[in-house]
C-alpha cells in the first residue's frame, strides 16, 4: 500500500475575484522509504501539494490517501490526529519554540502523543545523538546556530516514528557545509528507518541527494521519474 496516493488533485485559490490554479489533476504516488525532491519554478505548486500531502489542507476535488484512508472525507480535528502520528514535518525556518531547549522541542510531539516518560527520554536522545546534537540538549533555539537548529528540527520531525516526512525547503537558511551536513542526516535517517522523505526545494543540492525527482510546472506533473541521485533507491 503506498504511503501517499493523489488521485486527480486539484487546489485553486481565490484572492478577490482572481482565481489562482495551484494544482491541476494531479496523479501521484509516493511509496515506503522514498528520498524525493519535488522540484519546479516558484508558483508551480510545490508548498500547495506538501500541504495536501501533509493533510493542512484539502483539494477542491480528487483524493488525497494517507495509508490507504481517504483524509479528504475526514474532518480537522481526524486530519490532526493523522498528522501528529504519521507525518513529519521540517520546516524552511526551522520553527522551534523558542521558550523550550532542544530536547524539549525534540520532547513536543511525544508528550502531544501521550508517550511515557522512559519512552521519550529514550527516543529524544537516540534521535539528538543521531543528528549530533547530545551536547547541546538544553540550549534554547537562540543559543544554537542555524546548522544546529535545524538539526533539531530533524530530529523533532522523526520524534513520533512517522511514515513520511515532509521538508519546505530545508537548506534555505543554511551554508553550504550545514545544507549538506543536513541532507546527509536525513539519508542516514531514512536508510536505517525507512521512514520516507518528500523535499520541496530550489536547491540544486538537495536535489543531488535525491533518488527521485518529482517536476512541477504550473501545478501539473510534468516528470515523475526517478532522479539521479547520490545512490539509487535500488
């Protein structure tokens, strides 16, 4: 059963009496495991289809599948139900609270899930020593470096074992030493967990990674082959 099915999606937006098509039939699949860039100009509909993917937002028509369930049928509050046990998320800046350490950002998502307390120590410092961050657990946001924060943010995103993650632009703010420090925890992470991750980005390095490259142009899938990236998914 694929992670994420969209069946002729589409999403247009209206801002007075002007209507914006974001995104146009769209027919995708996204299987266990993937490491895939979505890529194309700005305004081909890249963040409106993470968001349908991510379940923050519905499509005007079609369906958008999350393990085989139909969440264009269900209301916000099952939406959020699914988003905080089966997605992740890591966000262009990084989006930490800023009042919380890093192991407690690392800690939200579990403690939102009800998970025990041994449960989430052991989960919080597997995931900070898998990112390089076990010296640094309780700096708040502004005492860590952008490289750093990301980190963190990474390791959030994996947090509640997730089936996919979903990243807007991930390297955006960061150097290009810290734009692939960051891309090379996530490949990692996605070998030894199997956990799928989807990048909306412009960057050619993120891209490099990539073991499929999904093109939009104009909001409609233009190439949904599979990329030449750093390693084959096979």
């Amino acid at each position: 059963m694929p992670i994420i099915e969209l069946k002729e999606v589409s999403k247009t937006y209206k801002t007075g009496e002007i209507e914006t098509r974001a995104l146009n039939r769209i027919e995708l699949i996204v299987e266990d495991g993937e490491f895939t860039a979505l890529v194309g100009p700005s305004g081909s509909g890249k963040t409106t289809l993470l968001q349908l993917m991510g379940c923050l937002d519905k499509p005007d028509s079609g369906e958008v599948r999350l393990a085989g369930r139909d969440v264009t049928r269900i209301n916000a509050n099952s939406r959020a139900d699914l988003r905080r046990g089966k997605i992740g998320f890591i966000f262009q800046f990084f989006a930490l609270v800023p009042v919380l350490s890093a192991y407690e950002n690392v800690e939200l998502p579990l403690l939102l899930n009800n998970v025990k307390s041994k449960e989430r120590k052991r989960r919080v410092m597997e995931l900070l020593e898998a990112v390089g961050m076990t010296d640094r657990t309780r700096h708040r946001p502004d005492q860590l470096s952008g490289g750093e924060q990301q980190r963190v943010a990474i390791a959030r995103a994996l947090a509640s074992q997730p089936l996919i993650v979903l990243a807007d632009e991930p390297t955006a703010n960061l150097d290009t030493d810290n734009g692939a420090r960051a891309m090379e925890i996530m490949q990692n992470l996605n070998r030894e967990t199997g956990t799928a991750f989807i990048f909306a980005t412009h960057d050619p390095r993120v891209i490099s990674y990539a073991r499929r490259v999904i093109e939009l142009v104009d909001g409609m899938v233009v190439d949904n082959g599979v990329g030449v990236g750093k390693e084959m998914l096979h």
